[in-house]
C-alpha cells in the first residue's frame, strides 16, 4: 500500500535532478579512473583478410614473437590475392613473398593487385613430372576447390550430392618447391602457407626439411568438405620438428620446434 502511494506521486523534479546528478557524477569518476581497455569503443580492431583470422596469428607469431621485422612468405595455392588470403596481410605491411597460382584466370589479378611479390604461374610437383592435370570444380563460386588431385575432385563431388562437378581438366606445368625456394631465397622463406586442395600432404613430404626448414607453417589440415582433421599432416609435421601451436577450424599453424626449446 505504501509503496502504491509512493508510486503514484510521481517522481519530482528534484530527486529526478538529483539521481542524474548522481549518476552521471559516478559514471564521469569510473571513466576518469577506467584504463584504456574498459572502453572499448576507443580501441582499434585487427582486419584479417584470411578465412578465420589466420593471418593475424601468423604475423603476430613471426612478427612479435620470433622478431622478425619484415617476414618472407611462399603462398602456395594464393587464389585471390586478397579474399580469404593468409599473406596479405603481411602485404600490406611491407612483406615480400611468392604466391603460387597454377589457375591462369587468376594471374592477372594477382599481378595486378600485388605486385612486390615473385609470381610463379604453376603448380608444386612432388614428382619428376613436368605437369599435371588441374580439375576445375563446376559449383564452386570463386574456384577455391580447383585441385590436382582426382582422387579429392571426386571424392568432392560424391560428398556434395552433386553440387560440385568436374567442369573441366586443364594442362599445368608443375615446379619443384625446394627448387623454388632456393631460387627465390637460396633458403627457406619465414611463412610457408600451403592450400591446395587435398595436396598438401604430399607436397610436404616433397620438402626437405634438412635444408629447408620454414620458421611457420600453415596447412590446411582438415578434410575437403568434410571436419575431420587429417591425422597424416598431423603426425608428419611432429615428426619434422614442429608443433601445432594455432590455427582455425580449417588450417593449423606449426612452429618449428628450435623456437619453442
């Protein structure tokens, strides 16, 4: 009862002065005394350009943890030179790389669009042969599924129900990746980024990790159209000396284990 009589009095305008006086007083003292990261309103924001932020953990590994002022990549299976690309940027900071492209209506985009970086119009060969069939999956908006594997094109096919299909086969040339790599930096490259659609596995066990030895790696490790983790990568890139220490739901990030002792 006495709270309906308080109620319906109305709130006057002194105690309503009052209560936004008091109010604004103690919001006024917890901005004043607040550290920076309480407003987060005022912050700055990271824009990663890979599929799921990638990119940023990469530079924030070769960058601020390894202190390596302006890292070298190899991006094997760049695609767009910017959409859902894990060296831009580093590009975009002042970073030289190599992008490997093997799909020719790509080129000139690349090119066009980063043109400090070494282009090589190929695909990687794990074998003597000089080039290889590329399947061009029918479906996929931007061709980000194009690869050299059969065995992935119709695996991919049979898991979509027919959704994709293989449009087409095209004739690639194929290079060698230490060969690349010792043309381009007598040496490994900092970031080694590979996505290339069900042949990463044997692309790495074609890199000589004696000689070679990327400080980074980042691979696509799950199954195409599919979540399972592909254990081979896994165990593979143990064996070699490195650590998974990041990555997303699609790519792990590996470093090499001398950084980490």
């Amino acid at each position: 009862m006495e709270r309906r009589k308080f109620l319906s009095k109305g709130l006057n305008s002194s105690f309503l002065l009052g209560a936004v006086a008091g109010a604004a007083a103690g919001v006024a003292g917890t901005v004043a005394l607040a550290p920076k990261f309480l407003r987060p309103q005022w912050l700055h924001g990271k824009l990663s350009h890979a599929q799921q932020g990638e990119d940023i953990a990469l530079w924030q590994i070769l960058r601020l943890v390894l202190g390596i002022e302006q890292p070298t990549y190899m991006d094997v299976g760049a695609h767009h030179p910017v959409v859902d690309n894990n060296t831009y940027y580093f590009y975009e900071r002042g970073s030289r790389g190599v992008l490997v492209e093997p799909n020719p209506a790509l080129h000139g985009l690349l090119e066009q669009m980063r043109p400090r970086d070494g282009l090589v119009r190929a695909g990687i060969g794990v074998t003597a042969q000089a080039e290889a069939d590329f399947y061009i999956i029918g479906g996929s908006v931007d061709g980000q599924l194009n690869t050299f594997s059969r065995e992935q094109a119709e695996a991919l096919v049979t898991r979509s129900k027919g959704h994709y299909r293989i449009e087409r086969m095209m004739k690639i040339p194929l290079l060698g990746i230490n060969e690349l790599m010792r043309k381009h930096w007598n040496g490994p490259p900092n970031l080694l980024s590979l996505d290339t659609e069900g042949f990463d596995l044997p692309i790495l066990r074609s890199l000589d990790f004696e000689r070679l030895r990327p400080d980074v790696v980042c691979v696509e490790s799950v199954e195409i159209g599919g979540r399972r983790v592909l254990p081979d990568i896994m165990q593979l890139m143990a064996q070699k000396g490195y650590e998974a220490r990041g990555g997303s739901f699609i790519n792990t990030i590996f470093l090499d284990r001398r950084h980490v002792r």
